[in-house]
C-alpha cells in the first residue's frame, strides 16, 4: 500500500466532512439524523483510516483523542466487576461512544475548512432550538411536550426537542459564542458586536427564566465569570461576581424553582422532605457513599441505580422515581470509576484548558469556555451518557481535538526555526552543548539559536558563531519574561529545571523539550526523548544532541566530528588572519612553547595534585617553555597560599588576576598546549583547536569516554585503572590522579609542542 493517500481517501475524507457537518446539524435537534451521521461517520473513517495508514496514528497521538479513548476504555475494562447485570453494563457502555467522536472526526477537524463548517452547522441548530424556545414561550408549538414529572412540576415551558435542562446545556456554546465573539473580537463592527451582544441577552435569558430551570442559571454564571475575568483580568472578575450576584437575586424573583432551593434544602434536611431538591441530594449522598466504598476503581459501570436501590431500601425509603444517575457528573464518574476514572475526566478537563494556551484567541476562549460550561452544567447534571449532552460534549470535544491538531501541525517540529537551548550549570557543561546549535544551523540554516546560561558563562555562548543570542538566567520569573520577549518556537532543556520548564510553558513556548527521565517534564514539557546519561557509553556531548531528536533526523554525530559544530575553532580561508588571535591579551613569550596550565577546577573535578605540577615546571627546560597558570581570582589566592615560590618562577606567568573568560578566549588559538584536569577551560582550549592534554580518572561517569576534550588536537592521560579508588572524604589530594606520573605527562607534553 501506497504511504501517499489516494483518490479513495479523499473520496473517504470528503464523506467523513459531511457527516461531520450532519452530527452538528442534528446534534440538538433530532436523535435519528444525528445517529444516522454518526456511523455513517464511523464507517468513513475506518475507509480512510485502511487507505490512509497514517490517519489512525495521528488521531491516537492527539492527546484529546488519547484522554477520551482511556476514558472509554477504561469504562469497558470495569464490566470485570460492575455490580450491574452484565447485559446493563454492555447498552450503558454504547452511550458513550460519544468518547469516540474525536478520533472519528480528527481527520478532516483538524482542516481549518470542515472545521468551521461544522462549527457553523452547531451554531446554526443552536440558533433554531432558540428561535423555536422563544416561540415555544409565547405560543405552544404543535410537536413540543408538556407533561408534569413526579414532583407535580408542569414541563411545559419553553422547551422544544428534549427537556430543560438538557436544551439549557445546549444553549451554553451559543451563549458562549455571542457573548465571545462581542467581547473578544474588538475589531468588528460596532453595529454586529451589539447585535451579537443581544443574541447572548436573548439566550441567557431564555436558559435562565424562560426555561425556569437551574442548571441554565449555573451554566449562565459559570461562563460570565469566566468569559469578563478571561477578557478583563481581575477587574473583569469583580464585574463577573456582581453580575452573577444580579443574574441569582433577579432569578429568586422570576425563576419559581430557584426561588424554591432553599426552602426544599432546609425541608430535606428537617424532615427528609421528597421534593426534587432533596431527591437530588439523597443521590448526591448515595453516589459519594459509593466512591468512599471502592475509592481506587469504583463500582462499575451501570452500577449505580443498582446500589442506589440498594442504599434507599436500607434506609427504608422509596423514592419517587428510581434515578439511572445521580445528577451530578463528577460525582458518577467517581462512584463507578473511583479516583482513577475522576482523575482522568478532571485531568481531561485541565489538559483542554492548558493546551487551549496554542490557539489564536478565538479557539482559546471557545475551548475553555466548553471547559467551563461542562465544568458548571455537571455540578448537578450527568451529561455524557444522556444522549442530546453527549452528542454536544463528544461533538466540542472532536472540535477542539481538531484544533489542536491543526495548531500542532502549524507549531510543530518540522516548522520550527527559533531556539532557546537551556544549559545554566557550569562552564564546561555549556561548553560541550554549543554541538546542538551547530546540528540545529546545519539542519536548519535559517533557524535562530540562543542559549540560556549563567552570567559568568555568556562569553562562552556569545563566542560561538552558531549561537545567535545570549539569555542570561536569573530566576523563574525574569526567564519567563525573556522568553515572551523572544517567543521562540522551542526551548530545549539540555539541563533540566523544575521552575524553568514552568516559566516557558507559562510563557506560551509552542515546544518544550525535555528528557522523560524528570518527572516534572511530563507535565511542562510538549516532548519527551528518552536520553539515559548514567550508564551511557556515550560523550556528554553526544548525550545532549540525542534531545534534538525532533527537530533533526540524525543526531549520531560521530565524537570525532563533534568539535566542528561548536563553532569556536576559526574557520579561516587561506592566508587570512583570525581577528581573535590579533593583539592578544596575555603576555605570550616568543620563541619559546606557551603552555596554559588550568591547576584548579573549581570543585568540579579530580585535580592532579599541586605538587605534581610544580614538578612538571622544574623537569622542563626553563628557555623553552613558558608556563601560564589560569584559574579565578579566587583559586590565584589559594595558589599562592599552598605554593609561595610558583609565581616567582621565571617561566611562570601569572593569569589569575583581571583576566576574563573573552580574553581566553581569545588567547586559546595562540597557545602552544594546553594542560587541564577535567573542567570548563580545558573543554573551551579543545573546541578551540588548541593541542589540549586532558588528566582524568578511570572512573565510570568521569573518564574521557564521557568527559574527554573535544578538537583536532585534543589528547588524555587517564591514571593507572588500579590507581583509582573512592577517594577518602575530606583527604588533601585526589589519589587516583596522584597516581598519575609527572614523567609520563612531560613527555606527553613535549610531544605536544613538537607537534604543534
């Protein structure tokens, strides 16, 4: 089979379109046609999905698409102990395929076109079941019921093709739409934005009072705290508030049922009073004594009206009716799937709400306003198994799984070109991840690269020609700020940080890449390699290149070829002069070999012991060899503390003092060898092209397989592998380089020089 989708898949795609376009067309309005669309929709997908083989696995990998189907799955797998019969437990479980709407209609959702179709097709049934309601409300409609439930309550309001509750619930996302696209779309017309703000009034009015049903009056507010604090931020919060307060005390005076809550509580709770309220209640009590029975997995789907039964016998009480659910969403979802089903369903709900942070504005608030209206509405309503709900929920969900996918697609790796690699630990460690801009330009030539570091290593990444920019990293909140000033398509934690991979995902950073070895990443970061570094045979440098991974399509670079994509090395045409090497700014001697000796590391590896060193100076021929001592002002002090007599020798130049890391820098190229244990300057000395002679223990984790310098003229002494012991806490030297013998490395060193 072909990779390459074929006529038929389009054929296939096209159908999927419509019935898609169907299900929004009925989803309010009409049972039969909506089904009808639906497995129609089924069987267009699985056409496409055997003549496009890539069309499943996109939808599975849509993190939408993922929660819904665990969430049904996990539905399926509690038929093993649901205490309901069997058989209930399979046609409950049908209801709710509407958790399989978003990977039915991923394909063609995701396509900016069928989307706003289908959309419009919603708005529009929406808008008829409105229009209808109003009508409805002055004159009764030939086909609309009117009957009186249990409690004696006449239905015949202002509803048309199902109850009012469930057309309240359904009215939400045309609220949610007039009300969004006059409050977030300043740049329309001021005659269609007070024409859409009337469409919102006439809706909130019509779920509110007109329908005179509490679940319109919690929907209502919901989406009026959240839609004024999302445009509005604080002030628009004490504007919501307010409104909601008004939106509460004008229902207590034209909403009857509203008006009667309080008093059916207090009844219920003095007498156990059998009003609608209190029936509520007593379900709300038998679904929570569920969950505290089976906490982790529940009772089962369809278990409920079996143990409700149960518990009311118990009390010896007969309710008016024997309710399939306990009109509270989360509450359900709890008693039959326990804490594991109520995490996934409340860690859905969170996962649209974070990613809605992708869209343009419009889709943001449209997804978190779905959020807030099945958030509202389920606080006391079941709404996914109820048929005209679920086909809503299932209908918003594939929506924004579609959005998603298209803002994945338009955000993702293959469209990156701007990059924030984060490396804010020692010198050395920057020094070896300067390979990942080399990789991300050779890959990319027209990406932009910057790396974020500590103040004291910013010449390191600014000296590299493949490093664009420079951030220095100070805190979370001064990162995050940084970040929004650059908006870099992705941020690469080449060292991994809690508060920092925070900050970039506050800051809206499309891409943020992170090894899955923290548990943190899993939830600020987008993509997750899996790069083990203990263990690993492989260079540090090597190991950070691996995070690359979704961004280039080789990330084995051979150790040998790492050097080059450092970019500090010059790269001079023949004949021409490195400005870097012009006027350097340590006293080089001439005619004699200027070797940079880096005594110290600053803690941050074995050293080889002083005296060692000062035995390397006197072997050494004083009129051939002119020794440069580097190290901090610091590590200067405690030099000439431990060593008097270093500096007064005539071969010795001091560079401890006001020298900095661009004089180095500079300096590097010019140099004769360069001797280092294992830290920050011997990295720069070999990226550099300068002959470096690495001193390192053979220990795992700290040998030059992991830690070695990297350059054309790059070399190591490694201490004898029975020399290398745990060295004794708080001991003066390091034993396993003490082992290493000063003979052994000035030979190495003079062959170094006559190389050179």
């Amino acid at each position: 089979m072909s990779a390459e989708p074929g006529p038929l898949a389009h054929r296939a795609r096209g159908a999927l379109g419509v019935c898609a376009v169907g299900c929004a067309g009925f989803v309010a309005v009409g049972k039969a046609p909506f089904n009808l669309f639906f497995w129609c929709g089924v069987l267009a997908f699985c056409v496409l999905a055997a003549a496009d083989r890539r069309a499943l696995g996109r939808g599975l990998r849509e993190p939408v698409v993922a929660g819904a189907l665990a969430l049904f799955a996990l539905y399926a797998v509690s038929l093993l102990w649901t205490a309901a019969p069997l058989r209930e437990g399979a046609l409950q479980l049908g209801s709710y395929r509407v958790l399989a709407m978003p990977l039915v209609f991923l394909p063609v959702l995701a396509d900016p076109v069928w989307r706003e179709r289908t959309l419009r097709a919603l708005l529009v049934a929406l808008g008829v079941v409105l229009v209808l309601s109003l009508v409805q409300a002055v004159h009764p409609l030939p086909f609309a019921r009117a009957s009186r439930d249990e409690f004696g309550i006449l239905y015949r309001d202002a509803y048309v093709f199902s109850d009012r509750i469930r057309q309240a619930i359904q009215l939400g996302p045309l609220l949610l739409w007039a009300a969004g696209m006059a409050i977030f779309q300043p740049g329309s017309s001021r005659r269609l934005r007070l024409g859409l703000a009337a469409v919102a009034v006439v809706t909130a009015i019509d779920m509110m009072w007109l329908l005179k049903g509490r679940t319109g009056t919690l929907v209502v507010s919901g989406l009026l705290l959240y839609l004024l604090h999302a445009r509005f931020g604080a002030r628009g919060l004490v504007a919501a508030v307010a409104g909601v307060a008004a939106v509460l005390a004008a229902g207590l005076w034209m909403n009857a049922r509203l008006g009667e809550t309080l008093s059916d509580i207090d009844a219920y709770r003095l007498a156990g009073a059998n009003n609608a309220t209190g029936e509520r209640l007593e379900m709300w009590g038998n679904a929570a004594q569920m969950l505290a029975d089976a906490p982790l997995l529940g009772a089962g789907i369809d278990a409920y009206p079996v143990l409700s039964a149960a518990a009311y016998a118990a009390k010896g009480r007969v309710p008016a009716e024997l309710f399939h659910d306990p009109h509270q969403e989360f509450l359900y979802v709890g008693a039959e799937l326990g804490l594991v089903g109520l995490a996934m369903l409340l860690g859905g709900l969170v996962g649209i709400w974070r990613i809605a942070a992708r869209f343009d504005e419009r889709w943001r608030w449209l997804a978190r306003g779905f959020v807030a209206i099945y958030a509202t509405a389920g606080l006391a309503n079941c709404l996914l198994n109820l048929g005209w709900t679920g086909y809503l929920f299932g209908l918003l969900l594939a929506l924004v799984a579609g959005r998603h996918a298209q803002a994945r697609a338009e955000q993702g790796p293959a469209r990156a070109r701007s990059f924030v690699v984060v490396r804010h630990d020692n010198l050395g460690d920057v020094a070896l991840a300067l390979p990942m801009a080399g990789l991300l330009k050779r890959a990319r030539p027209d990406c932009t690269v910057h790396f974020a570091v500590r103040r004291y290593a910013q010449d390191v990444a600014a000296a590299s020609r493949y490093v664009d920019g420079v951030v220095v990293v100070t805190d979370e909140a001064a990162f995050e700020r940084d970040l929004r000033a650059l908006r870099p398509d992705a941020v690469i934690f080449a060292f991994p940080s809690a508060s920092l991979a925070r900050a970039a995902a506050r800051a809206g950073v499309p891409i943020r890449v992170g090894t899955a070895r923290r548990w943190y990443h899993w939830r600020w970061c987008t993509l997750r390699p899996f790069v083990r570094r203990s263990g690993s045979s492989a260079h540090e440098a090597q190991l950070d290149l691996r995070l690359l991974a979704p961004f280039v399509t080789d990330t084995e670079v051979p150790r040998e070829a790492l050097w080059r994509l450092a970019g500090l090395a010059p790269e001079l045409a023949p004949g021409a002069s490195d400005p870097r090497t012009e006027a350097p700014a340590w006293p080089l001697r001439a005619g004699v070999a200027n070797v940079l000796l880096q005594v110290r590391s600053n803690g941050n590896g074995k050293e080889w012991p002083l005296r060692h060193y000062l035995s390397l100076i006197g072997a050494l021929p004083a009129d051939r060899f002119n020794f440069i001592v580097n190290g901090t002002p610091a590590e200067g002090d405690a030099l000439r503390e431990a060593a008097p007599a270093l500096f007064a020798l005539p071969q010795v130049t001091d560079a401890t003092r006001g020298f900095t890391i661009p004089d180095l820098l500079r300096t590097l190229p010019r140099m004769d060898a360069v001797l280092s244990n294992s830290t920050g300057p011997m990295h720069l000395a070999a990226l550099s092209g300068a002959p470096t002679l690495g001193l390192f223990v053979d220990l795992p984790g700290m040998d030059p397989a992991r830690w070695g310098p990297l350059g054309p003229h790059a070399g190591t002494i490694v201490a004898p592998r029975e020399a290398c012991v745990r060295c004794p806490r708080g001991a003066p030297e390091c034993p396993c380089m003490a082992a290493i013998e000063v003979g052994r490395v000035a030979d190495a060193l003079e062959a170094t020089v006559a190389r050179r």
